[in-house]
C-alpha cells in the first residue's frame, strides 16, 4: 500500500486573516478546503509508483485529484467524510449577515463542484443512509454505498459518573463552535438553574477557538484534548450534542455509547445514525426541552442507565470496525 502525502503551506489563524482569506473565496466562489487542498498534482504524481487495484482519495477536498489518479488505478473510490454542499448549507441557516452570505455561496460552489466531480469515482463511500440519498442525484454513474463511522470493539469503561455533562469534538471545526455558543447562551443558564450542582466537561482539541465563550462561570471546565475521549465520557453522567449544523455521522455520539453513557441530542445532531428516541437517545430541538431533557437524565439515575445500555448494545450492532469491514467487502473492496 502506497501513501500519497503532501503538506498544506502554513498561513496565520488569526480572525481577521481568516475572514480575508474566506471573504475573497467566497467571491471568487470557491470554498475553502477544495481551495486549500487543490494545486498539489505534482507532489502527487512524484510519489505514484504502480497501478494499483483501488485507489482511494479521503475528503471532497481532494476530489479534484482524481483525473490524476484515473489511469493508475482499476478502482477509483471517494471516501465522504461529509457532504460539504450539506454542511455549508446548515451553516448558513445557523449564522446571519456577511458569514451567512459567504456560507451560501459556498454551498452553491460545492454543489457545483459535486456534480462535476463525484461523476468521475466508480465508487463514492458515505457514512449514512442519507448522505447517500443526498449526493446520489450529482454522482451520475458512479456507485454509491454506506461505510459507517465506526471504532474499534471498546471494552465499557469501569467510571464513576461525576455530577457532570460533557461536550466532545474538534473546538474549532466550525458546527461545534456554532453548537457550544447555542448551548452557552441559550441552554446552560436553564440547566443551571434546574440542577444547582451539575458543571459543564468541555472535551477536545483546539480548546482556545470557545475559550471566549466559556469565561466567568466556574462552573464550566475547558478539559481540552485527552487521550482515551471514551472514558473521558463515561466519567460524566450526561453526554450533550447540541448540533444544528452539520453533515455525516457524529463520532461524540458514537463515543458516548461506546462509554454506556446517555446522550441528549439535536435531530440533526443524531442524523443518519438510525437511533430510536426515547431508546437510544433523547432528542430536543428546542432550548427549553433540551434543557428539561438533561435535568430529567439528572434526576432519574435508572433512565440514564436504560438509555446508556441501550446506546452501548447500538454501538456493538452497528458501529465498530468489524461491521464496517463487512460493508466494504459487500461494497467490493
């Protein structure tokens, strides 16, 4: 197996060199990861060593490589982590004046992109159900089939709760920002006063993106990046997923039902996952019912256990490698 590798120029992350940058995509209509990750044929080429059987190339963001990769390989597959049209579109539903705008023309300009290029891979791999539904119109010819976000077979994680909620993710992937500012503003103040002990867990890399969001309240603790994020849930008696933009499979929910934990979730949160409410999870769309969702949880330690065993019992039916595996030897691979 051959690894192709090639490595993104360093530019500053500051917010006004991020909105400059994203402010000029955004009229030239050009989104910017497939404008980051575009332009590396030749550092690609250089490392092609063979024809090879499959070649596969992860993200949209480099679907632009595949005319390169065509007479190389037998198989040409995409592997869709998201669809971005989907994501770019939620986000502009989720944000409002000059970001809102940016967000819409890249949703058009991946929409366009799609449909040029998922016609060119013999076979496109989504993690659910309806992100399939969703590009299948724009990929023409090309197969489409479901490989799931998945994790190894993870022991259940011997934790004590503590009186605790728990946020997981990338804090600077921008749905998440969106998703701990909703909660923040609109949610906790309701949590807090519904359940005077319970504090806020916030887990995952890039913690500086929300450090402003999260400042004077004692009661919220930025934990940052960890190095096993299952028991880092399981040690928290609530996981929150508080998500209202979005594409693809949520890997903190999978996570939470790996730790056996309950979970309170937005719809589009647990999109495509193919949970029950009520059984796997409990969904709330609204600031007040998902605040009233987590005190109930608080409140009924056996309904917590019910939905963190059922979640757990999901996650071994659906979601670990070796289901995963068997969807890539039914999609032939």
């Amino acid at each position: 197996m051959d690894i192709a590798r090639f490595s993104l120029p360093v530019h500053s992350k500051s917010k006004s060199a991020r909105y400059w940058r994203n402010g000029i995509r955004a009229l030239r209509g050009c989104p910017p990861l497939f404008d980051r990750y575009s332009g590396f044929e030749d550092h690609i080429a250089a490392q092609i060593r063979a024809h090879y059987r499959v070649a596969v190339i992860e993200h949209f963001w480099c679907a632009s490589y595949a005319n390169l990769l065509r007479p190389h390989a037998d198989l040409l597959v995409l592997d869709l982590h998201n669809v971005e049209s989907q994501l770019a579109a939620t986000l502009a539903e989720e944000t409002s004046g000059l970001e809102a705008f940016a967000f819409r023309r890249f949703r058009d300009a991946y929409e366009r992109l799609e449909k040029n290029w998922l016609p060119r891979f013999d076979l496109i791999l989504v993690t659910s159900e309806v992100d399939a539904k969703r590009i299948r119109p724009a990929a023409g010819r090309a197969r489409v089939c479901v490989f799931p976000n998945a994790l190894l077979v993870i022991p259940r994680p011997d934790a004590l709760e503590s009186e605790s909620i728990v946020f997981s993710g990338n804090l600077e992937y921008h749905p998440n920002i969106e998703a701990v500012r909703w909660f923040r503003s609109a949610i906790w103040p309701r949590v807090k006063d519904l359940c005077p002990t319970l504090s806020w867990h916030v887990v995952g890399r890039n913690a500086g993106a929300i450090q402003s969001l999260m400042k004077d309240d004692p009661r919220i603790r930025v934990i940052g990046p960890v190095d096993d994020a299952v028991t880092t849930l399981a040690s928290s008696r609530i996981c929150i997923v508080p998500l209202r933009s979005g594409s693809g499979t949520r890997f903190k929910i999978i996570e939470a039902w790996a730790a056996g934990r309950a979970v309170v979730s937005t719809a589009l949160g647990a999109e495509g996952l193919g949970a029950e409410p009520g059984k796997h999870l409990l969904i709330a769309d609204q600031p007040e019912e998902f605040a009233d969702s987590i005190a109930r949880l608080n409140d009924d330690p056996g309904l917590r256990k019910k939905l963190g065993d059922a979640g757990r019992e999901f996650y071994l039916d659906r979601f670990t490698w070796p289901v995963a595996w068997r969807a890539l030897e039914r999609a032939g691979l």
